[in-house]
C-alpha cells in the first residue's frame, strides 16, 4: 500500500480548522451590548450591576490597563431555535493561546449569582440545552482589561506593569457578542478527531495502531460533506467507533488526571487582581463539576480559598458544597505556593500550620501532600517540616526545567538534611497545565523514568498561572482517553488517591538526598532587594514579637495577641509566594509588598516595645533586650539584662596608606583603596584573607541572560568584571572603631562603613548603594585563605554542605545558591564565617595559588543587587542597605550564633527591675529556640520549637521559667504526636536528646 500518511493528516488539519470547528454554532444573533466603565480600582458587584451603561458596538476597543468594564448583554433566543442547545458566546477580544495573561470576565445573572468565568478558551456560557425558544436573556460581565504583559515577544521592558504607569490606552477589541445554537454532534466530533488525530501522530510510524487510526479518520473525512458539516456529523463519527473503542493494552502508562488551575497569587497582576482570578475559576470549575460526573478538582494554596470566601460569598457557598461532596479538593496544605529557598525557619513551619489549620477548620479536610508544582527548586531541610506538618509527600514540576542535568527520578523517596524521607513525584507530562493534548500523555508515558517498577503518574490538568481552570474539552479528551488503545489511559482522582496507589506499586524508590536544586532561576535569590529584606525582618520581628508578648503573658498578665498575630503571618506568608519573595513579578506587586512590609514592622514593633515595657516595668534601670537564642551583652538568651562593656577597638593609620583596627582578637587592615587586605587572627595567629588578595571588594558584572531577565543569571555572565577598587575616600569612622569608605561608579555611589566590634572577632560591614545601574549585577567578594571542599549554608532548621568544587556537571550548575543568615567554610580546626541580614544569593569558588605558598583561595561572593528590566524595568533603583559581618576563627557554632545576632539586633529601655529572667532557657548552644509562644488555641500553654543546629548528635535541658504541669511532644499544629514519648519534666527542667538537625515543638502545660 503507498504511504499515503502526510496527505491524510494534512487532510485532517485542514478540515478540522476550515470546515468542522466552524461548524459548531451554524445559527447565530446578535446580543445587545452596553458598557460602564469603573472609575478606579474594582467596585463591589452590587454597584457594577446597577451602574447604567452605554451601548457599545462589537469591533469597539475597551479596557485602559487594569481597569474593570461592566458590560451587560441582553437578548432574545430566537423561537425556532426551540428544542435546541443555546450558548452566548462572549468573546471580549481574546487571543485564545494566552488564557490566563489577558482580559477575563466573570458572569453574573441580574441577581449577582455568578454564573462562570471567561477567558480565552472559555467563551461560552449556556443559555439551555434544550431552550424552548422566546426566552429573555440579560447577562452582566465583570470584565478585567488586564495588560498583556508577557507577550509573544517576551520580556519587552513595559510601563504596563503598574498602574501608575501603565496609560489609558484601551487595550482590546470587543469580538463577538452573540446567543448561538451549538451542534453538540460536531462538538463531539472535533473532539474524536483532536484525539484521534494526536494520538496517531504519537505513534510510531510502523506500528498498526497508527493506520488503524489513519484509515477510519480518512473515511470519517470521506463521510463530511464539506458543504453541510452539521448534517453528515453523525456519519463521520460513526466511523471512528471501532478505533475509539480499542482498549489500551495491560501494560499502558496509567494517568491519575488532577483537575487544576495553577493560580499564581501574583505575578504579571497585582494581588486584588488574583482575587478575581480566583473566583472566575471557581466559579468555572464548581459549574463543570456540576455537568461532568467524572470530573475532580483540586485548588492549593489556602489563601487563594480564603479570598473566595471573605470576597465571595456567593462563590464560596457553591465551593463548600462540591468540597463536601469530595469532588473539589484542597490540596498541598500550605498558605501559598511559597518559595521554599529563601523562607527562614519559622516561616516555612508556619506556611504549613496556617494552609493546614484552614482546610482543617472551614471543611474538616487534612492534606497529607505538598503542592508546589511551579517553586523554584526545594531547601533541603523541608522535608522534615512536611513531616513535622502531618503530610508525607511531595509533588512538584520544575525541577524538569533545568538546564544542565536531567533528574534521574519521577517518582522518589527525598532525603533532608535530618534523614527525613518524603515519598516525591515529579509528574512526567512536565507541565502543570496538561491540556490533555495526544503529546502531553505520549511524553508522559515515555518520559517516565521508572517504568519496570511502576506505572502511574499525575497530570495536573487545566490553564494555569493566570487561572483558567480544566475545560469541558479536556474532560471530553480525557474521557475518550480512558482506555483507548495505544494511548496511556487517563483516570480522574484526587492526589491523594494518586499518591496511595504510587507508593503502594513502588514502596521502595530510589532515594535523593539534599537540596532539589533547580538549575534555572538563580537570580531570583537577588532580583527586589527590598522584597527580600522585609521577608527577613519581618521574620525576625515575629520571632521577637511572639517571644516578649508570651514572656509578658505568663509574667505580667499582658495580652497576648493571638489575632494580630494570626493576621500578620498570613501577611508575610503570602508575601513568600514564588513569584512575590523571588522578585519576579511586576512593579506594583513590589510597590505594593514594600508599604506592606513597612505597615508589618510598625505594627509589630508596637508589639514589641508594648510587651517588653511591661516587663521592664517603671524605672531608670538601663536594660539589653536579647531576642537572640544565644547570650549576649550581658543578657541570657529571650531575656533582659544591664548591658556589659566589653573592652576597646584600637584605629591606627597603615603603613602604605589606609588604616587598621584593631580589638586584641582581630586585627584588620584596610588599604588605601577600602579594601581589606588583612584579617589576622590574633588567638589562632592565623590569616584569613588569602595572599596577595582583597576582601570587601565589590565586584560588578554585566547581567542580561538570554531570557527571563528577573529569574535568571547566566554562567557567562562571570566572563566579564569589573573591580570597584577606586575610592573617594577612606576615612576613620566617628566612633573610632570604623572606618569609613565611599567610591563611585557608573552612575552609582557606594558607601561602607568597617567596624570592628569590642571583644568580638567579627569584622561589620555596612553597605548603603545608591544604585542607578541597569542591567548590572553586584557582588561583594571575600577571598580567603581556607582549603574546603565543601562549605555550609544555612537552610531551614539546619545547614547544608555544597562542594567548593566542579568535578561534575551537578556541581558545576550551582554557580549561584542559596543561604539563609550564614555561609561558612572550615579547616579542621579553623573556619571563617559570613553572615548576613538581608542576602541570600552567593557563590563560592575555589583558585590553587601558583607562588611558592601553592595554596588554595576560596572565594565567597555575596550577591547585592541586579538591575533586570523585566517585568518591573525599575527593579531596584534607588537606595540599599545591607549588613554583613567577616567573622574569622568561626566554627560553625560560631556562625550560627552570629547569622543570629546580625538578624536580631539588641533593643535597649529602662525599666524598674534589675533584669527580666528568661520563659524558657536551653543549656547547650547546639540547640537552638527557634519560637516561644502561646499556643493558637488560646489555652496559656507555652509553645517552643526548637533544633539540633551543629550537624551533630546532642543532649540538652530545657528550664522553663514558670512551673510546668505536663509536656506534650507536637507536630507543627501543636498537636500531641502520639508515636512520640514526651519527656518528663523535672520540675521546671525537662531534658531532651536530638539527633544531627532534629526539629522539635514541645507544649508546655502551665500548673
């Protein structure tokens, strides 16, 4: 037989695109349409329903940038159409391959009760099936003119990304506005084709399936008259019966289908935008759930469910009840989809406290996975959180979007930093907006790399990333794809149903230990420095905050605030989503994060100083505040104490030029040029600066990559430097113990001031940038004179050890990672710290010295800033601060205490009492408190987490500072675990044994 293959599958597209699809309305009238333009930002629905439009024209443009349209749409459906199934198709002017990224409408009745969303691939909303003809129609459409921003050429610099900037320019055409007669026949039709056509296409060339399919399309083709689609549909699709009835083979791949709609809390749309998004999907995937039997939803992010319900209601009410019937499922149990690089401790516990906390208190419902299919790679201490959470697995995407290496797993066990182990999938189709394309569930089945072992996957199915949701046909896709020979069946389940059946067919996978690092988006450790640094602080400030108001609490009788406390972490959770914390999204989500950040540390620190006046109480008495978990300044750890001297800091001039400090710990000289050429050791007798180098050297690179300018740096990006080693001046510092630096460049200005503390062998560096750059990248280097191999940073509830080399293409790939306050490198016996306040990008790298000494220099650069121009073409100008300390002679106990100390500065007051004692102290520094609180059930128990911080095994006593009725050993939730045997407290002492970074959560019981 020839090979007649291209000529029919050219046959097929072209009648499918000329001839079927625009045969699936056949009868068609025009609505009547008016428009009322919102002033400002969105109004309630109530005021968008009554306002009084005008008439507008289909081919009329619409929509300054972010402005909000209430169009009304009325009609009368024909009485021939009588018996019929009538849609309106309102088509606001999308362009169908960006469903998520531009205008949206949400439809209402005249009654407010909202109806369905519209996006690109959902124009239709049913009139009736049948209709009896004669009915009135009247529909209001809420529709946001949102800009496209990210547009077929992508990352164009655009003002559209902030309404202050963005101009009134009308952005769409209105397209069509119609009531229409839908052909369900050729609906169905189009739909054997798509399959059928996708499938075949997936085959291989010789295989008999794929004629099979390729001659009962060319006679369905035969069977159309080209001329009346609409009365030869039947016949056509009667010819395919046979091929769509072939079941798959016993051995096919089998897909657990998750309805979804990857929403992202924000990104290319401000937050108050996602809101809307939010509800026009729910309200699309509430009324497909209704039409479609089969059909399963899942929705992440707890936040995004809050909004329905406090924004909603109407919404909300329909979500609760297809919750209870266990079709619309909450997933992953976390507040957003955060970032999971750069959130500290705490703040990745509580992402799980409060995403589990609401699903378990609005619908009784508890998640035992983790949803984050769109992070940009996972720290490695998260696994013993999502234990520590009550979850036990973990599904994400991403990672195939590496550059480098190919994951070698799709289904896996995943080792943290403590040997915490997380059952993880990585779902095969490679994307979290599987369309139920013939490609997606080929490369799925393909793809898999665990085939031998076992056999199902997950496709999360539906647009995403602006909201959308599943359609109908995909629901229409998957049900032909079921168990159709030569294809991977496809079956609706929940995640949890999926991840029951994974582990239960591979109940030993392979196992990855470390960090999950995506070799993609390493700038967003760096893009929105002010972003990151009220992350950090408002981290700290709850710490702080929860710390003095439960000291105060069970001391003084203050208040505790549960519901402002409640209220601000949501707040700074939601602020960790991976696309707000990373410094991807557009300017004004930014603008908008900053005042937030600014509104968190004002009320915070009124927390703060409230709880800690009442208990310094009335008087004169200097007092040091030490939220820190180690001692300082003469105050224990989560006390308060007179403050202690600590000796003197010697500034004298340096031969050759420049100066140097000196404290009887550290000597430190600072050349002409403010560079630091010398950090002596003095107890060690011990350099730290590498020979002939110099640290404190700010560093500046060209940086534009070739795509996704605020996510990404490129590795060539180091082949060009320039050092900024010019100063305009180098100059003693005020106090004496410092010295000061300035120096220019471009079209920026730097200034620095050097401290060498009291009695400390830390060397400050405080950095303030007037940074007017573009398209630069800034990095403050330190070369010193350590041979490792292998360097800590600071992760979650731990720390985690890189290689300093590049033997292999995985090492070499993390040019650019992660820390949290610390990076530190070791000799045995001899180790040099860096912390930090406010960074968290860096790199390491390491030189052999070709002189006579042949040593190694390892150099740490921490990264600054970036100047990327999209999507926010501002990002970063303006003014910086950031605090860095060069702490030599540091084990790592050392640099854990000082990550602390530069995050948590001392507070001063004066009070009555000579000190205020500690609530909970712990007598080894291995252990570190990371919360102290009251519990969130409002009970008085005294909550504290805390963890082995060294890498090492360690028993440790925990005195609490009142007297202890019961101990409760809990997971995250403060919940008893009841596996676990709580310790006996012995009075107020209890004493605990931990295993290398061990997290644990004890609730105290006050007698």
């Amino acid at each position: 037989m020839h090979d007649d293959r291209s000529l029919v599958e050219a046959r097929l597209k072209r009648v499918l695109d000329e001839r079927v699809r625009p045969a699936l309305y056949p009868e068609s009238v025009p609505l009547d349409v008016a428009v009322w333009n919102a002033p400002g930002e969105p109004v309630p629905v109530e005021e968008g329903l009554a306002a009084e439009p005008r008439p507008i024209e289909v081919g009329a443009r619409w929509g300054a940038p972010w402005g909000t349209s209430w169009f009304r749409v009325t009609g009368t459906v024909p009485t021939e159409w009588a018996g019929k199934t009538v849609e309106a198709i309102l088509d606001l002017g999308f362009d169908e391959n960006m469903p998520g990224f531009q205008c949206e409408g949400l439809v209402y009745r005249p009654d407010g009760t909202p109806v369905k969303g519209l996006n690109p691939r959902n124009q239709w909303v049913r009139i009736g099936a049948p209709v009896e003809g004669g009915e009135q129609v009247r529909l209001h459409v809420e529709a946001a003119s949102n800009p496209v921003i990210l547009d077929y050429h992508p990352f164009v610099p655009t003002p559209l990304g902030d309404k202050d900037t963005a101009g009134s320019e009308p952005q769409y055409t209105l397209t069509r506005m119609d009531l229409a007669v839908l052909d369900e026949t050729v609906w169905n039709l189009v739909l054997d084709l798509e399959v059928l056509g996708e499938l075949m296409a997936e085959l291989p060339v010789d295989s008999p399936r794929r004629w099979e399919i390729l001659r009962a399309v060319d006679k369905a083709l035969d069977a159309i008259d080209l001329q009346d689609v609409n009365g030869t549909a039947e016949q056509a699709r009667s010819r395919l019966t046979e091929v769509l009835a072939a079941p798959a083979v016993p051995s096919a791949h089998r897909i657990s289908a998750v309805g979804h709609a990857h929403i992202d809390s924000a990104w290319l749309w401000p937050l108050r935008e996602t809101v809307r998004k939010v509800a026009r999907t729910t309200s699309n995937m509430t009324a497909l759930l209704e039409d479609e039997p089969d059909f399963v939803f899942a929705m992440s992010q707890a936040q995004q469910w809050a909004w329905v319900r406090d924004h909603r209601p109407e919404v909300w009410a329909r979500v609760k009840k297809a919750v209870a019937d266990g079709r619309f499922v909450p997933a992953g149990g976390m507040w957003v989809e955060s970032d999971t690089n750069m959130p500290g401790s705490e703040a990745m516990a509580r992402q799980f406290v409060h995403g589990k906390r609401f699903f378990l208190d609005e619908f009784g419902v508890e998640n035992d996975e983790a949803w984050l299919p769109d992070t940009f790679g996972f720290a490695a201490g998260l696994p013993q959180i999502i234990k520590a959470a009550g979850a036990k697995y973990l599904l994400t995407q991403k990672i195939s979007w590496s550059q480098t290496n190919k994951f070698p797993h799709h289904t896996f066990r995943w080792e943290g930093i403590d040997g915490t182990r997380i059952f993880t999938h990585f779902p095969p189709v490679d994307t979290y907006n599987c369309s139920m394309k013939g490609s997606e569930i080929a490369h799925a089945a393909t793809n898999f790399k665990d085939k031998g072992v076992a056999r199902h996957s997950l496709a999360p199915t539906g647009w995403g990333d602006g909201g959308g949701g599943t359609t109908r046909e995909m629901v229409a896709k998957a049900a032909r794809l079921r168990n159709l020979e030569g294809s991977a069946t496809v079956e609706w389940e929940t995640p949890h149903a999926f991840f029951e059946k994974a582990e239960a067919e591979n109940p030993a996978p392979p196992v990855w230990v470390g960090e999950l690092y995506l070799e993609l988006h390493r700038a967003t450790l760096t893009s929105q420095a002010k972003t990151k640094q009220g992350n950090r602080r408002s981290e700290h400030l709850l710490r702080e905050a929860e710390l003095w108001a439960a000291t105060a609490a069970v001391r003084a009788g203050f208040p505790y605030p549960y519901d402002d406390l409640d209220r601000i972490w949501k707040t700074v959770l939601l602020h960790q989503f991976h696309d707000i914390l990373p410094g991807s999204s557009i300017a004004w989500v930014h603008r908008e994060a900053r005042a937030t950040y600014d509104r968190v540390a004002a009320e915070l620190n009124g927390i703060i100083d409230a709880a800690q006046r009442a208990l310094a109480g009335e008087g004169d008495t200097p007092l040091v505040f030490n939220s820190a978990p180690h001692a300082r300044a003469g105050a224990p750890a989560g006390a308060a104490a007179s403050p202690a001297t600590d000796g003197r800091t010697g500034l004298s001039p340096r031969p050759g030029g420049g100066h140097v400090l000196d404290n009887g710990l550290l000597r430190v000289e600072i050349d002409e040029r403010g560079l630091v050429v010398s950090a002596y050791d003095l107890a060690a007798d011990r350099e730290t600066i590498a020979p002939g180098a110099a640290g404190n050297l700010l560093q500046l690179h060209p940086d534009f990559p070739n795509m996704w300018d605020a996510w990404d740096v490129d590795e060539f990006y180091r082949n060009t430097v320039t050092d900024l080693t010019d100063a305009d001046e180098v100059v003693p510092g005020d106090d004496g113990a410092s010295v000061r630096i300035a120096r220019s460049f471009g079209s920026s200005r730097v200034t620095q001031v050097l401290t060498l503390a009291p009695g400390e062998r830390r060397l400050e560096v405080d950095t303030e940038v007037d940074w007017h750059e573009t398209e630069k990248f800034l990095k403050l280097a330190f070369p010193l004179d350590v041979h490792a191999e292998r360097y800590a940073s600071e992760t979650q509830f731990g720390h985690f050890h890189r290689p300093t080399h590049t033997n292999t293409s995985w090492e070499a790939a993390k040019f650019e990672a992660c820390n949290h306050r610390f990076v530190h490198l070791e000799e045995p016996g001899w180790g040099v710290a860096l912390v930090n306040d406010s960074t968290y990008g860096h790199d390491v790298t390491r030189t052999v010295r070709t002189d006579a000494d042949a040593g190694t220099t390892t150099t740490v650069r921490l990264s600054l800033l970036r100047a990327p121009r999209f999507p926010d073409p501002e990002t970063d100008q303006g003014v910086h601060r950031f605090r860095h300390a060069l702490v030599p002679g540091a084990g790592i106990g050392d640099a854990v205490r000082e990550g602390w100390r530069i995050n948590l500065p001392e507070r001063h007051l004066t009070g009555g009492a000579p000190e205020v004692a500690p609530l909970v102290t712990v007598d080894r520094d291995a252990v570190v408190v990371t919360a102290v609180k009251l519990a969130d059930d409002g009970s008085g128990d005294v909550v504290v987490r805390f963890h082995e911080a060294h890498g090492g095994r360690t028993r440790a006593t925990l005195t609490a500072g009142f007297a202890v009725a019961d101990v409760q050993v809990t997971d995250l939730l403060e919940r008893p675990l009841a596996d676990t045997e709580a310790p006996r407290p012995d009075g107020d002492r209890i004493a605990v044994s931990l295993r290398p970074f061990q997290l644990t959560t004890l609730r105290l019981k006050r007698a």
